[in-house]
C-alpha cells in the first residue's frame, strides 16, 4: 500500500503520456511505457524458439530445439541473447535511454532475469558496446553503459568501460539501412587499447538492440583478435 501512494501522487502531479499508447502511466516503474503495452510486448520466455546464435525470435514451441536461422553463420561471437524484441515497451526503453540515462525499474527487472536464464559461459568481465569520442560528446554518455553497469551491480562481474573502444565515428544506423550497409559502417571502428585485460577472459558484450549483429560481431572480432576466450552478447532488445 505505501508503494500505490507515492505513485498515485507522482501521477496526479506529474501525469506521464505512454510513449506508445498516449494513455496514462500509473506507475513510475514501468517507465516510459504503462502496464497494457508492457503486457503486450513480446519477453522471450522458455516457449520462444531463438537462432542458438544471433538470438533472433523463430518461434513459439512447448518443444525446445537447437535451432539456427543461418544468417548469423558469419558474425564473430558465440551467442547473443535479448530481454524481448525490438517493439512496444521495449523499444521506448530503448529510444528514451538515448536521450536520458536512466533505466525505469520494469526495463531493470526483465534485464536482469535475462541474464540470470541466460546460457552463457560463465563471464569474467562485462564490457559496454563503445560509442566513438563525437557521439559520446553529443549524447553526454554511453547508453550501453549504463545497462552495462546495472548488469555489473547485479551479478558481480567485473565491469570494463575502457579496454574496448571505438577509433572511428560512424553514422547512426537507420531503420532502412539493409545488413551491407550496416556492415560497412562499423568495419574496422573498433580497438582494444589494453589486450592483457582482455586475453584469456569470457567476454558478456552489452548493447541496448541487436539488429543486424554487424556491431556485435565487429566487436566480438578484434576481442578475439587480442585474446578474448569468447565474446557473448546481451542485450535490450532485438529486431526481428
């Protein structure tokens, strides 16, 4: 009961528009989102058949497969794993967190429980996916960090901001850009500028989506290049 007041007064006093819906938040853990979208928004759960791979959603069975899609047969990590696709409650999480570094505690709950179901192996450091110098100074921070370091609190794991970093500015990806595209953008962007931090260890890569794998994979690439045992990823979301 002492939970509803606070919210139901932040409400009256602050009324938030659902990002999606335009209806009205009630509870400020839910973020961005009210609690119908975030009903409606597709959390991988053990039904969901996902590529053994790259994680993307095949689909729903009592009945679990080893199953690949075959278009991740190239990308150099071992496995990529996500809270849910890329639609509805988590795509606002994700589209707020590039403006505001703050993760609501809904989007903080299922993020978790991702990882604690997860099948990696077992990690001995956790790195965020690196933003180049420009972005970071226009956007003011590294929203894969900031998942990054709530997986870190969460688990454990150590948390590595500096050892992976991104040499060249890119273009933000868009919604239209096809995998060559996407692919060619981010060849050749990333450096590891402390290797013997990184040789020997298993890798948990953060990002908030996962849409073509091309970043995941360019990453996972020169962390291999400098000695990484594995390069696993999680992620947010992912697109379908």
């Amino acid at each position: 009961m002492l939970k509803v007041i606070p919210d139901a007064i932040t409400t009256l006093l602050y009324p938030q528009a659902c990002s999606i819906c335009k209806q009205g938040v009630e509870n400020i853990a839910d973020g961005v989102a009210c609690r119908d979208c975030w009903e409606q928004t597709k959390i991988f759960s053990d039904r969901d058949v996902l590529c053994g791979k790259c994680g993307a959603f095949l689909r729903e069975s009592d009945h679990q497969t080893e199953t690949y899609c075959r278009r991740c047969d190239d990308h150099f990590y071992d496995s990529a794993l996500a809270v849910g696709v890329y639609d509805k409650a988590l795509a606002a999480a994700v589209i707020s967190l590039k403006h505001v570094p703050n993760v609501a505690k809904t989007t903080r709950k299922h993020l978790v429980e991702s990882l604690e179901r997860n099948s990696f192996a077992n990690p001995d450091v956790i790195l965020p996916v690196p933003l180049s110098g420009k972005r970071l100074l226009e956007r003011g921070f590294n929203q894969a960090a900031v998942l990054a370091r709530i997986i870190a609190k969460s688990s454990g794991i150590g948390l590595d901001e500096h050892s992976l970093i991104r040499t060249v500015h890119t273009p933000m990806h868009r919604a239209a850009m096809d995998r060559k595209a996407r692919e060619m953008t981010v060849k050749d962007a990333f450096s590891v500028t402390r290797p013997n931090l990184i040789a020997g260890k298993n890798v948990l890569l953060i990002d908030d989506v996962l849409t073509s794998g091309s970043t995941a994979s360019h990453c996972a690439k020169v962390l291999k290049t400098n000695g990484a045992g594995s390069v696993n990823i999680l992620t947010l979301a992912r697109a379908v």
